[in-house]
C-alpha cells in the first residue's frame, strides 16, 4: 500500500471497464487518482489540475497515447508517463520509452506488475524532490555563511577603530600618571589596559578566521626547527602558569626536528592549545608540551597534554566548529588565564584551519575529569627542502 497524499495519477483509457478497474485499483493502493477518457480531455484535465503521474493507453481513438506523451512532455517534462500496451505492440512502448516514458505495463493488467512500476515511479520523484530541497537549503547556508563572514568583517572593522583610539589615550594617561607616582590610579590604568589588550585579541583572532579561508599560506613557508619554536612559546607563557600554580613542562625530541611550513601561524595554533589547557586546568594541575619525531612516518607530533577538566566524548568534534563551546558561555569569567576564562569559542577553530592550510591534522584524546591531549600533525621536511 501506499501512503503518498502528495502523488495524483490521472489515468487516459478509452474502454470505460477497464478504465473504472484501474481506477478501483489504484484507489485501492492508497493512490489519488482521476480518470479521462481520451487523450483531448486528458490534456484539459492536465490544465485545470497537477498529476504527478499519467498512465495512458497507447492505443486509443482520436489521439493516441504516443501523442498525447508528446503533448504532455512539451507542457510539462517533469510528469511521469507510464505508458499501457497489448504483448502484440510492444515495439510501440518501447518506442515511447525512447521518447520519455517513464516504464509500460503490458495488458491484460497485472495488479503486482503495476504496483512495482508505481513504486519505481513514486521513488523517483520523491529522490527528485528531496534533490530540489536539499539544493535550496545548501543554497541557504551557503548565503548564511557568507551573511556571517560579512558580519564578522564589517564588526571587525567597526571595532577595531575605536578600540585603536581608546589605547592610544589610555597610553597618554598611562604616561600622565606614571609621572605624578600616584599608584592607585597606576593599578586601574593597568587593569583597564589588560582589558583592552584581550578584547583586541578577540578582535584578531575574529579577524584572523574569516581571513583564514583565503589566506595562501604557501608564500609564508619556510624550514624552521619545530623545537625552538615549543620552546619560545612555553617561555612566553610560563608566567601565566605560574600565577594559577600549574605545572608547564616540555619534553623535547633530543635532536631538532624540521619541518616547512608557517611558522607565525604555527606559533599561534600552539599558543591557542597551550592557552586552552591552562584555561581549562584547576590550580596545581600539571601541562606538559612535547615534541616527537616519527620517523617511520615521516612526521612531527606536537603534543599539549592537561589533567584539567576533559571532554565529553560526544563534544569532541563539536569543539573544533567555530563558536563552539562544552560549558556555558555565562560561566565565563573575565580573564583568559583564568579556570575557565573568557573566550569565544575560536581558538580551536583557528588551530584547526592553521594546520591544515600547512597540510597537518590535529587530534584530541580527552577523559572527563582526568584531562585531554591534544596533537598537532605536521609532515617533516623532506631531506633536499
Ligand atoms: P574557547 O575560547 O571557548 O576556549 P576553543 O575553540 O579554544 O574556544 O575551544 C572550544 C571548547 O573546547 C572550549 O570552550 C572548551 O569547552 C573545550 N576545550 C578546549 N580545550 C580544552 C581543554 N584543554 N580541556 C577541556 N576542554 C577544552
């Protein structure tokens, strides 16, 4: 049986008791139909009304089936026609095969031969349909995406000016009150700067993935030793962990590893990583950023593990999306060094655009409540680069 409410069948058959058999019949699977005596009015039946399906006799008086396919295929091409014909002129449904017929039942009429001719028809025209909406909804996001990306440019944009002018006055001031040694004021003037110094980092890490998509990193690659840079940055950021009382070790492959790729944009996918296990650590937990040479596979793993608070399992690929974030975005607190401080949900993002513009995976392991580990993949340098 059927259950498509949507499909109507107008069925052309010019003998009136096999027409009201048919009819009978495709009521009885479930079918809409309606019922025309030749083909002429067939055709008027067509205009005033839509039918998804046509089956038509092909031999008939006045016009026949072949003809009336014909006139119903120019009107309309996206009508299925499933042509009815005797065993003795069979060539003719196979030559109105040729000119678009969906299928033809042979008479005398087989009840299961034309349920299963129906049911192709029916398939087909739902896989069409669902083809239409899934191309207007791809259609849709993509003009959503690029609503999006304009909306973080022009924000950007708009942003960045007056951000640009509050720390340029907040520098004069800064010098102002330096100079008349008046410490209280020394203390807000700096908590203002560092607020300002995140919300443009914010800024810039906006900025840095809308531009990412379009950003040709092969112009900026050279071969650098991947050692040196880990080591710069846990130098970099060893203060920060130092104040929330976490541990930051690194455990280096014993022999320089090379590798040809961004550099800056590398740094930056490191520090985003390292940033994310301090922010995501309680007090006296221990980080630890290594490095290891595959050989046998001739690649680099770049490895920041945590004992901080873990993934959910089901999140962990949700986590790279842009905007993306496992807790509640209230629970934020102001800073970024924070237990579980300020961010919007880019980092990831952007470590994961960085290294695979440089041709690299990156992979997460995480527990609830025991910690993550996440591994940047780089390919090494070929010996002759
Ligand atoms: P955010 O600015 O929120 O840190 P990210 O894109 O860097 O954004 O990370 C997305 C989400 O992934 C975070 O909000 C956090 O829920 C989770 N996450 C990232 N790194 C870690 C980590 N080391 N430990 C636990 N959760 C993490």
């Amino acid at each position: 049986m059927f259950h498509e409410k949507d499909i109507k069948i107008l069925l052309i058959e010019d003998e009136q008791d096999i027409r009201e058999s048919y009819v009978d019949m495709l009521k009885f699977l479930g079918l809409k139909a309606e019922a025309a005596e030749n083909g002429i009015e067939g055709l008027k039946k067509l205009e005033q009304n839509n039918f998804e399906i046509v089956m038509t006799d092909l031999n008939m008086p006045e016009m026949d089936g072949m003809e009336t396919m014909r006139r119903i295929k120019k009107k309309n091409k996206e009508i299925e026609v499933i042509v009815i014909t005797g065993f003795a002129t069979i060539e003719n449904a196979i030559s109105a095969m040729k000119q678009g017929a969906f299928d033809y039942i042979t008479k005398p009429v087989s009840f299961e031969h034309v349920k299963i001719v129906l049911n192709k028809c029916i398939q087909k025209i739902q896989a069409q349909r669902e083809n239409v909406e899934l191309r207007d909804s791809n259609t849709q996001l993509r003009e959503l995406n690029e609503l999006k990306d304009k909306f973080i440019t022009i924000t950007n944009h708009e942003l960045r000016t007056p951000m640009a002018v509050l720390r340029g006055y907040i520098d004069l001031l800064d010098m102002e009150i330096t100079e008349l040694g008046n410490d209280e004021m020394d203390e807000y003037i700096g908590i203002i700067n560092n607020t300002l110094t995140e919300m443009m980092s914010m800024i810039d890490s906006m900025h840095d993935l809308s531009s990412l998509k379009n950003f040709v990193t092969s112009n900026e690659k050279h071969l650098f030793d991947i050692n040196d840079l880990l080591h710069d940055v846990v130098k970099e950021n060893k203060i920060f962990f130092h104040k929330r009382r976490i541990r930051l070790s690194q455990e280096l492959n014993s022999k320089p590893i090379y590798v040809r790729a961004d550099e800056k944009m590398i740094r930056k996918a490191v520090r985003e990583l390292l940033q994310n296990a301090l922010k995501y650590t309680k007090e006296d937990g221990e980080v630890i950023l290594s490095s290891k040479d595959v050989d046998s596979r001739q690649q680099v793993f770049i490895t920041v593990s945590d004992n901080g608070i873990g993934i959910p399992a089901d999140k962990l690929e949700l986590i790279f999306e842009p905007f993306y974030e496992v807790q509640d975005v209230l629970h934020h607190s102001t800073s970024k060094t924070d237990f579980m401080g300020g961010g919007i949900g880019m980092g990831l993002s952007l470590v994961k655009e960085i290294v695979e513009a440089n041709e690299g995976e990156v992979v997460v392991e995480s527990v609830p409540g025991k910690g993550s580990a996440f591994i940047i993949i780089l390919p090494k340098a070929k010996e002759n680069d």
